[in-house]
C-alpha cells in the first residue's frame, strides 16, 4: 500500500471535475505530510471514509486536526501489523468555469403554434456551469469513482435543460415568427429554470444560451414560400416570380440527369412564357385597334358601337378611318383626325346599307355587290 507524503494532482486533460488521490482504493498516510491545492482546485479530504474537511488553494501540513497521529509502529505495538487501520482519500475538485457545454433536442418538439398549428421544432444552445459546492457534488454524484469527467453529467444536464424549455416554450411563445426578438429573454428564462436543477448537485449554471429554435425543413420551406409571396404582392406576380426562379435554378444546374431534367423543365418553363407574352401582347394591340375613337370627343369605344359611350355622338352613318380607327361623316373624303384619305363608299341595292368601296357583298344584308 502505498504512502502518500506528498498529495497533488495535474490535470493534462482538462476535461476532469473531480479526480480521487488514490485513483483506487485508500492510501496511508503519516503525520507532516504535505497536501498541494492549485489556484482553480478544492480538495475534500477523507479519512476513514468520512469527509474531514475542504481545503482551498495553498499547501497543507496534515496534522492530528486531520490524520490520527499513529505510524506504523505504534499500529503494530497495538496489534495492527505493518498496516495502519487508517485509510485515507483526497479528491481534488476542479472550480474552473465549463465552456462551450452545447445542449440540443434530439428529436423534434411538437409545438401548437397559433399561425402554422401544430410544427416540430428542434432547439439548440449552449451553456457553462462550474462546481460550486464540492462536498456535495462528490457525495451526490460521484461517489467513489477514481475519475469523474464532464462527460458523465453532461448528457444528464442536456436530458434536463431540454425538458425545461420544452415547458417554458409551451407557456410563453405563440408563434415561431415572434422568436427572433425574444432569444435573450428565452435564455434569461431557461437559466433560471435549470439553475435549480444544477444547485441540489453542487453544480452553477454560470450562462446559458439559446442559439436556434427551427422547424423542419418542409415547414421552412413554407415560411420562405410565404414571404415571397408577401413581397411580390399577389398571386399573379408571386406564379411569376416563381416561373422566373425556376428558369434560374435550370440555367444554373450542372450536368449530369439531374442537371439535364432541371435544365429541361427550365427550358419548358421559358418556352411556354416565351409563346405566352406575345400573344398576350398581339391580343392587347390587336384589341385597341379594333376600339372606334369618337370624331367629337376623342373617346374610345367598342367595334360594334353605333354611339360614342362618352358624348352620344353616332357612328352608323360615318366612314372609320383606316389609319387611326377614327369615325367621320359620311360624305368626309379626308380623316378629320389624322388626315388620311377616306375611301368611297356606296350603297347595298337590296338593303340600301352603307357599303365600303370595293366590297363585294353587302356588310348589312349579304347580297352581293354589282
């Protein structure tokens, strides 16, 4: 067995909270022997297997306050042998500050939201703790172990701070689109939440932070579609919109079938509103030419209107210029509006309509002209 005179530990890894002097077992030790604590250190001294007290930083001369003052030939006189009935332990704590501890849902939250109903959210964060009370983190959580990692409570401590924002989302959030403003105010939350949780430990939660709250993709998907649509304005513009995405995404897209399909459907997208846009543009010309202007007030009407919509003025008896549409009087051999000439007109002999010259049917009745 071996006997400790002077106890101090290093910790290469700094991933340890607590690590036990002996690593197995109980050691002896003897009156002077000198104990070694380090600035971010605490070491709980055990002897026969009871806590004797937590020394801070400096260097500790184990007296008869805290090892019995007996050597080995006093505990062979008394019938013990070589070996003294008393065993101790140190554990050194280490009190530095844990970083980057990140907490995350493993499987999505569901979570009724007032504008897209139910949606699975996932969460993640990140936080620091520290040891605050060593005694009772070794007494309530480490045990005996020789070595006690960050690790090992690690996980335990994501199981609770994801169990407590489950809570706290449930009874403060209504919509996912109001948390961008209120990521601070969630971790201020969270933290006073949790911290219970770490004090009956020995542990403080020292900060905590809430990174990212999403949906799942599909869900994203619709937020993005719906804040498109809210910037084009209406449904017309957002068809549009979309047409001219996939045209984009199709020129961009490599090689390959899939870069081929893309680029086809792009292709078919554009084709269509290439055949599209000038037939929508031939209609729009093809119908103001077809509109009759008003010889007194200038106004626009249908093909087939006998009286101006705007001023009554009649249009039966007039000559439409060929030029600019405009109605004039039926003896008029010249466009009162743009000049041009006026072709003659003449008479059905059955129906005695008005008939443009050079036609060979009657526009009133259908007989044929001369």
């Amino acid at each position: 067995m071996a006997l400790l005179q002077v106890i101090e530990f290093f910790d290469e890894s700094g991933n340890e909270l607590v690590h036990r002097v002996p690593e197995a077992g109980s050691a002896e030790t003897k009156y002077g022997s000198q104990l070694v604590v380090r600035e971010s250190q605490s070491a709980v001294f055990f002897r026969d297997g009871k806590a004797m007290d937590v020394l801070g930083p400096g260097r500790h001369t184990l007296s008869t306050q805290n090892i019995p003052l007996l050597t080995k030939a006093l505990t062979s006189m008394l019938g013990f042998g070589t070996t003294s009935p008393f065993r101790v332990e140190v554990y050194f704590v280490n009190n530095k500050v844990f970083t980057n501890l990140r907490w995350g849902t493993r499987d999505p939250v569901a979570f009724r939201d007032s504008e897209l109903g139910l949606v699975r959210l996932r969460a993640f964060g990140n936080y620091t703790m520290k040891v605050k009370n060593p005694l009772l983190f070794i007494n309530t959580i480490v045990g005996t172990q020789g070595i006690y990692v960050s690790d090992q409570i690690h996980e335990y401590l994501k199981d609770v701070i994801v169990s407590r924002l489950n809570d706290l989302l449930g009874e403060t959030l209504d919509t996912i689109f109001n948390l961008p403003k209120i990521y601070d105010e969630l971790g201020v939350a969270a933290k006073t939440r949790v911290s219970g949780d770490f004090d009956k430990y020995g542990l403080e939660l020292i900060d905590f932070f809430v990174q990212s709250i999403t949906p799942p993709e599909e869900v994203q998907k619709i937020i993005d579609d719906r804040s498109a649509m809210g910037a084009a304005g209406d449904m017309g513009k957002f068809m549009q919109f979309k047409a001219a995405k996939a045209m984009g995404d199709a020129a961009s897209s490599g090689g390959g079938a899939g870069g081929a399909a893309a680029a086809g459907m792009g292709v078919g997208v554009g084709a269509g509103l290439g055949m599209m846009v000038p037939g929508m543009v031939m209609g729009a010309v093809a119908g103001a030419a077809a509109k009759i202007k008003c010889g007194s007030c200038g106004g626009e009407n249908p093909p087939d209107a006998k009286f101006c919509a705007k001023c009554g003025a009649q249009f039966a008896s007039g000559k439409k210029c060929p030029g600019c549409g405009n109605m004039n009087e039926g003896s008029a051999k010249f466009c009162s509006n743009c000049g041009a000439a006026l072709a003659a007109s003449g008479k059905c002999p059955n129906c005695k309509a008005e008939v443009p010259a050079g036609a060979k049917f009657c526009p009133g009745c259908g007989g044929k002209i001369g």
